[in-house]
C-alpha cells in the first residue's frame, strides 16, 4: 500500500467521514445529497446577465469588460449549495470538498459540451489569490485548492505564482457594487509575465457575484500579455 493510502485508510478508520447534508457514513457529501444539486447547462453575460452561448460576454458588453467570458457551474441560490461552500471555507472547514466542487465545474463543461473548448495547448488556470494577511489566517486559498484538483483531473497547467494579491482588501460580501470596484481597485499584480503571455487563463473562483474581482484580475492579465481570460466558479449569484 502507498502511503498516501494507509494515511487514508487510518484516516477513515479513526476520523470516519459523513455527509454534512444528511449524516451518511463514509461520505463528505453523499451521492444522494449531491444529486440534489442542479447542474447548470447554460451561461450568462457577465455585465448583463443575459443568457449567451459558449459563455461569451454579450456583444454589446464586450466594451465594458476586459472578461472574455463566464462558466458557472450552479446557482448560488440552491440553500446545499450555499452549504457545501460554506463548509469547504469557514471553519472547521472540509478542505476535501474542493473535489466535489471541482466535479461540480468539470460536469457543467462536460453538459455545455465544452470540455475541448477548457483543454487546449495554450489554457492554464490561474485561481484567485489571497492576499497574503487572509492566507496566513485561513491556512489555505480556496481558489487554489479548486485550480488544483481541476488541473489533476484535466490535465491543464495550474500557475498559483504569476498573479498575486498585493493589497489587503475589505470582505466584499459586506459591500455594494460601486464599492467593490473601488475596494478591490489596484489590488492584483503580475509578477510572472512570461507564465501568462500568450495564454488561455481560466480564472478560478468559488462565486460570481458582481465580477469585480475577476474584473479587476481580468485587467492585469491583459496587461500582462494574456491572450484570453475567462471566468470559471462553481457557482453563480
Ligand atoms: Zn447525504
Ligand atoms: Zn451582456
């Protein structure tokens, strides 16, 4: 046996797991209680909300934002949903959830049918950082965590070290939209143009609320030489 399997082994020997849902043994999240949750198979602009196809930022957003476009998994508003992120992020958080999220965007890709569109030879994910003050006190980045079991089920190249967060920002769930921009203003910097050039980023983040952090992300990217940005997250306000 590998160690990482006795490790787990002794794991679920001594900390058995159950479902945060419904209490059934041997699972974070059971099978049934994730059935519960809806898939999306579409995608919306993310100015104006309206359904696009191939989660392209509408034609007539297209000025207003440097996001190339969306996937959102889920909506935000599904109460198991709110749940399962909840408990990957605030404490006693699961940290093993990020597979379940990460299988929630890779079925939304596989439904819209757009898996070849994610894997290419120029794709890679970034995740959204943290900055450092909130990483020391949480212990991990929950972006990251996503990016990472996305990038080991499919194979593309995670790059958590080109975008940094510089500035220490106020929680945006406490602000309106017109303070979030201004918040989060200034807040990201490139330090690895060369890993960004040229590139397909697939931006990662847990919810798309306003955008504006993804905006913000977005622009610096850009600046740095990024062919394309798009938004991933498991779910969407
Ligand atoms: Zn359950
Ligand atoms: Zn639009």
């Amino acid at each position: 046996m590998k160690t990482s399997k006795i490790k787990s082994f002794l794991t679920d020997l001594f900390f058995p797991k159950f479902c945060f849902n419904c209490g059934k043994e041997g699972y974070y999240l059971c099978p049934d209680c994730l059935s519960l949750i809806d898939v999306l198979e579409e995608q919306y602009c993310p100015i104006c909300q309206k359904r696009v196809i191939d989660g392209k930022t509408c034609l007539g957003c297209r000025s207003k934002t440097r996001i190339d476009g969306v996937y959102s998994a889920v909506s935000y508003q599904n109460k198991l949903i709110k749940k399962l992120i909840s408990r990957f992020k605030y404490r006693p958080f699961i940290k093993d959830l990020s597979k379940t999220l990460a299988s929630l965007i890779i079925t939304h890709f596989y439904l819209s049918n757009k898996l070849d569109f994610l894997i290419t030879e120029k794709s890679i994910l970034v995740p959204v950082p943290l900055a450092q003050k909130k990483l020391k006190l949480r212990g991990f980045n929950q972006s990251e965590e996503i990016a990472r079991e996305l990038s080991q089920s499919l194979k593309i190249p995670l790059v958590n070290n080109a975008l940094i967060k510089i500035k220490n920002t106020q929680a945006q769930t406490e602000l309106s939209k017109e303070q979030r921009k201004e918040n989060i203003k200034g807040a990201f910097f490139c330090k690895d143009k060369e890993q960004v050039k040229d590139k397909k980023i697939f931006l990662i983040d847990d919810v798309f609320t306003t955008g504006a952090t993804m905006e913000e992300c977005a622009k610096v990217l850009k600046f740095a030489g990024a062919r394309e940005v798009w938004a991933i997250t498991v779910a969407r306000e």
